[in-house]
C-alpha cells in the first residue's frame, strides 16, 4: 500500500528505540520490539514504504488472510500488484470475486463463488459476533458476513487491516495537549488506522495508562492477545456491540486509565457515557462517522459530542442586537471533544483546535475555519493557518463613523457590529444614511468659527450672487467659556444601557446617566417596567423629582424623552432642546458685524437666536451633502430643526444643485435631501 511518507523510523532501527535496545525476546513487549529474525508477526519486505529520511512502516499480514480465500482468488492475487492499496475481497454466492482498490474494483477470474467457498472460507474463522463480524487471529484484518433470512451466510466482505506507522505526525502536537479528541471522516479513510497508532504513541512514548474499548476486535485484532500496533496499551473486548457503553464506564472505575480509546460511536448510550468519562477527567480519543463536523452537529444522536443544539428564546433587546428572530439555535453545553479532526483522505486532515468556538460559528450561519494539515510527497506536514474572520458589510447605509472617516478623523468610532451583516438581503430601496455631525469632541463655537460661507462649501455671504466668487469672510464669533455646562444627571428605569448611550452620542446631549436616585435631577422610566418597580416612583415623589414616562425601550423613544428633559431643565418657551440653558456659553454671546447678523438674526430680547444651533444645522447639512449625497449618491435626513433654519439648509442644498424636502410633523419636521 503506497501511502504518502511521514517522519518516521529509520528502516532497520524499530520505531521509538535503537535497534540495539530492542527487544528481541519471544512474545511481544511493544511496538518497537522488532523480532531480528524476521520483524513483525506478517511484514514482509516491500512494508517499508520510504522516502528519503522519511518512513511510513506498514504491517498487514495479508498472506494469512489471501490463505483463508478460494484457491482461484488467492492465485489472482499473487501477484505484488494486486496487492498493492487492496482494501477488501467481496466474496458473494452466485457472483464473481471481486477486489476492490482506492477509486476501483477487479474481478478476480471468471468462476463464481459457490456456497462450499464460503462455507470452507468460515470454518478457519473463529465465530461471528452479534455485529456478524469475526477476525484472524493476531490480525487486524475483519471479516463480515451478509445473512438470509434463515441466517445462512451468503456473502462475505474481507477487509484488510493494516497497521501503518507513522500516520500520527499529522496529529503529534494536539495529543501533547491532554484534551480529548475526536476523529471523523467517511467509512474507508483511514479512522480506525490512525485510531490504532495514536493509542500506541500514547502508551509508549507518552508514557499513558491507555484503556482501548474493543467492540469489534477492529482495533487491537481478532483473539485473547493484542496486536502488537497498540503498543503496551490494554484492550478490553465487548460481548456484544449494545454493551460497549458498559465496558467504557467498566474500564474508568475498575481500571483507572488515564486515556480511553474508542471506536465508532454511534449510539445515543455511547455519546452520554463519553460524557459522563470526560467529566471525571479522562482523556478520550474516538472515531465518529461523518464527513464534517457540521454533519455531526446535525445528527441528533451525535450532537451531544459537541455541544449537542438547543433553542433559546431571546429578548426583544437581545434579538434587536443580533439583528435575528426571536427563537434561535445555541450550543447547550461544553463539547465532550475540545479538539476535533476531519479526516478528508489519508493526507488531508483538518483540525478544529477549538470546537466550541467552531460550533458556535455554525450555529450563527458562518462558515467554520479549521486549520488545514497535509502530508507532503517528503513526509512533512504543511499546516495552513485559518484566515481571519473578515468582517461583513454593514446591512445599512454609511454610517457617522464613515462619513468621518473618508475625512481621516482620528477619532472615527470603529465600524458596525458583524452581527448587522446576518440579516437575510432582500430587495429593497435606497435606504436613507444617517446623519454624519460635527465632531462632539471639538468645542461648538469653534466647529463654526473661522469657517468660509461661500459657493464652494457652506452658506455664501449676504448679498453675494448664485454662484458668485465673493470673497470668503471671517465669522466673528465670541470665544466661548472654558467651563462647559454640567450634564443633566437622570436615572434610567427600563431603559437599555447600549440605546441610551446611542441616543446620547447621535444628538450630543449633555446627559449622564447615574446608578441611584439620590444622585439623580430627574428619572427617564419605560413605563411597562415602572409599573413593576413602585418603589421607584415613591423615592422620586419624597425627593421631588420629575418622572418622564415613554412607552417603549426603543431609540426614538429614549432620544425624545431625553431632549424633553433637556429643555423642561433650560426652561420653559425655549426651543433648543439641548444647549440653551442657564449658563452655556452662548448665552450672553453676541456676533459681530458681518454676515452672521443676517444668517442668525436679532431676538427682541437683544440676546442671540440658537447661534450653535443654526451653525451645528449648517455644519450638518454641509456634512451630509459632501460625504454621503455626493459622494455615495444616497438620500439622507437631517435632524428636525425648526422652520427658519430648515430653510438655511434648503438654502444651502440649493448652491449644491440638488433638491430637498421636508418631512415630518410638529417639532419633528425635517429636511431630506436627495442625490443628483
């Protein structure tokens, strides 16, 4: 059998020991214990499959399984060629022989196969077992038998075992680790063969009390004695295939391993008792049939190997956050294997180094990134590192943080959560971008001071022509006062932690949300969750506070809520919502002479109109117009502003050439505006 070569030993030192430290004794002591007359018990010369330094070494003893056939199929395979990579002889009554190779099958002469073939072929065998299995003895090689309905044999499959080593190169490095592992690929690939040479590495070379659970005789071979490919590891053989939960159980509390070995399990019984011999603290290595480990996700008697899947219902905030239904899929506990390998071919394997992150992954709808390793034409294993998850474009339009960013803001906050991108895309208009604003980290008067109001960018000067080349003036702006106003402290009932803070970075209120009433100035509460907590509106009655009460735990409702506290704290008849209260800079701030005066206006007091209003508004527009209208060619909506200075904006799109709109009610009216 020509497999690719691995690291190995060398061909005539036996595998783990100097050839002048072997045993040479009768009987077996280990796997390095090459007899010197003639090496293992079936090798013959040809097993040494080497390349270079690097060696694979295979024991197949298939002269004693060939000696078992009818003498016309023992004949045609003589020779070394049809030998080579055979994987099983099928012997049907009334059929020609067949043998069956990687990716194909020969007939074996032309006579068919009578019922005195099969039955001289099962007198040298030893008695089939409940799973209509039986073995050589000291081989590894298994015979199966097809049955009528009366339970006479009517066909054989006789698949050749072999003990390749060297195949654990591939995963040296996760049995260091102590975890369990968990081994899968389809039926032929190799599983059990790997299975076999890692419980050997384990008890000789990692010096491991290793326990191999045996059902079908596949692992350790057929008889009292083990085959000597599973090294000084102990084998315990099950009666029948319904018990193997049993004899795992049996072998943790009667025989103290530290590794178990198990193969093919496929029952629910056997899946709980994996689970229940990892949580004692045994390390487990097994087979499981399946292709991916997203086969075994969806096997609902194998899941549990890995999690096991079970709905969850999430709250209305949860499901906004994800961005997904109410009702989902999530692991419901630890995996029983934290590593796991698919087996793809007998040189490509990919690992799973963290099977909980894995299934996790799967469960969201992503793709799974294992760590691909490949058995090179020289013996070496190439691993190739998983990419990095790269993150999906935003569900949405252009949000704030790109609109700064195309700027080259240093301060752009980082980009949407790759939760938004899991939305299901259906066809859909153009949505509206939000709202790119000014800096809130740059101070107001500044953000508008010395900026040029022409055709090219914002507001042209009084009196200056569509389209003209006046001369940029500068705005005259008072400095504003160091010291800023201090927040408006509230206290939050029901209300979402990660919205309120939304709330407060989109529209740059001077809020701070405090943990207990006594520090609070007023109380913002969903009213849903006030009705539970009356204890709530007793406190705030006795300390005079007042209680604003929105219906729902939504962004729209917490921004409203918020502004209106906002403004009842700067009095009431003031249109501002955020900044014209008692003491901000603006209040006693005058323009000077120039093209302000017109742009802002006197109020009858003699004070200033909402200064940093008009020019936050403008600043906005101008914003919007150049990093997403232009730019990207999509609508957006600016913030509700009051009628005088939505016509300054409408103003302002109008030098840009393009159209706008007001939409809205009340003190929600706002301007949109839309592409070229």
């Amino acid at each position: 059998m020509a497999l690719p070569s691995a690291p190995g030993p060398q061909p005539d030192q036996p595998l783990g020991l100097p050839l002048d430290q072997s045993p040479g004794a009768a009987g077996w002591v280990g796997p390095s214990a090459r007899d010197r007359a003639g090496g293992f018990l079936g090798e013959r010369p040809g097993d040494l499959q080497a390349d270079g330094a690097n060696l694979q070494r295979m024991a197949d003893d298939l002269d004693r399984l060939l000696d078992l056939l009818p003498e016309p199929v023992r004949l045609a395979l003589a020779p070394p060629e049809a030998r080579d990579q055979l994987l099983e002889v099928v012997l049907d009554l009334g059929r020609i022989p067949e043998a069956r190779y990687p990716g194909r099958a020969l007939a074996l002469g032309t006579a068919l196969i009578e019922r005195r073939d099969l039955g001289s072929v099962v007198e040298q065998l030893g008695p089939f077992g409940g799973d209509n299995r039986a073995g050589i003895e000291r081989t590894l090689h298994r015979i199966s038998a097809i049955r009528n309905r009366t339970g006479e044999i009517v066909g054989l499959t006789c698949r050749v075992g072999r003990a390749v080593y060297g195949t654990v190169a591939m995963v040296r490095d996760l049995l260091d680790t102590g975890q369990s592992l968990l081994l899968m690929g389809r039926p032929g690939v190799g599983k059990t063969t790997a299975l076999r040479e890692i419980a050997r590495v384990l008890a000789d070379e990692l010096q491991r009390r290793v326990v191999v659970i045996d059902t079908s005789n596949e692992i350790a071979g057929d008889g009292d004695i083990p085959h000597p490919a599973i090294g000084r590891a102990r084998r315990m053989q099950v009666a029948r295939p319904e018990l193997q939960h049993q004899v795992m159980i049996e072998a943790v509390e009667n025989h103290m391993p530290e590794v178990i070995v198990i193969d093919e399990i496929g029952t629910e019984l056997e899946a709980q008792a994996a689970r229940t011999i990892a949580e004692r603290g045994v390390t487990l290595v097994a087979t499981a049939h399946g292709n991916a480990l997203s086969n075994l996700l969806k096997n609902p008697t194998l899941s549990d190997l890995v999690g096991g899947i079970e709905s969850v219902t999430l709250g209305d905030e949860e499901a906004r956050r994800r961005r997904s239904q109410k009702t989902v899929q999530e692991r419901a506990a630890e995996p029983t294997f934290p590593l796991a390998v698919e087996m793809h071919s007998r040189s490509l394997w990919l690992v799973h180094r963290d099977v909980a992150a894995t299934v996790d992954l799967l469960l969201r709808g992503q793709l799974a990134r294992p760590e691909q390793r490949q058995l090179g034409a020289d013996g070496q294993v190439l691993v190739q590192e998983p990419a990095p998850a790269q993150r999906p474009p935003a569900s949405r339009g252009p949000s704030l943080s790109s609109a700064f960013r195309s700027d080259g803001d240093p301060f752009a906050p980082p980009s949407p959560s790759p939760f938004a991108a899991r939305a299901p895309a259906r066809p859909r208009l153009v949505p509206l971008a939000p709202v790119p604003l000014p800096d809130p980290r740059r101070p107001r008067a500044l953000a508008g001071a010395n900026r040029s109001f022409n055709a090219e960018g914002l507001l042209p000067s009084a009196g200056a022509p569509l389209g003209g080349t006046r001369a940029p003036q500068t705005l005259g702006l008072a400095q504003p006062d160091p010291d800023p106003p201090a927040p408006l402290r509230l206290y939050g009932v029901g209300v979402s932690a990660h919205l309120w803070d939304q709330a407060v970075r989109s529209r740059d209120l001077a809020v701070q949300r405090v943990e207990s009433l006594e520090q609070a100035e007023a109380v913002l509460a969903v009213r849903q969750q006030l009705g539970f907590d009356p204890q709530v509106r007793r406190s705030a009655h006795r300390q005079g506070l007042p209680i604003l009460v929105i219906k729902a735990d939504t962004l729209p409702q917490i921004q409203r809520g918020l502004e209106r506290l906002l403004t009842r704290r700067g009095g009431p008849g003031q249109p501002s919502p955020i900044q014209e209260r008692p003491g901000t800079p603006w209040a006693s701030a005058r323009p000077g002479p120039g093209p302000l005066a017109s742009v802002l206006g006197d109020s009858p007091s003699g004070s200033l109109s909402r200064p940093d209003d008009s020019l936050e508004a403008l600043e906005e527009c101008r914003l919007a117009v150049e990093g997403v209208v232009l730019a990207q060619g999509r609508p957006i909506e600016l913030l509700p502003r009051s009628g005088p200075i939505r016509a300054l904006q409408a103003e302002l799109v109008a030098r840009y050439r393009l159209e706008s709109a007001v939409f809205g009610r009340g003190d929600q009216q706002r301007l949109r505006v839309f592409p070229p």
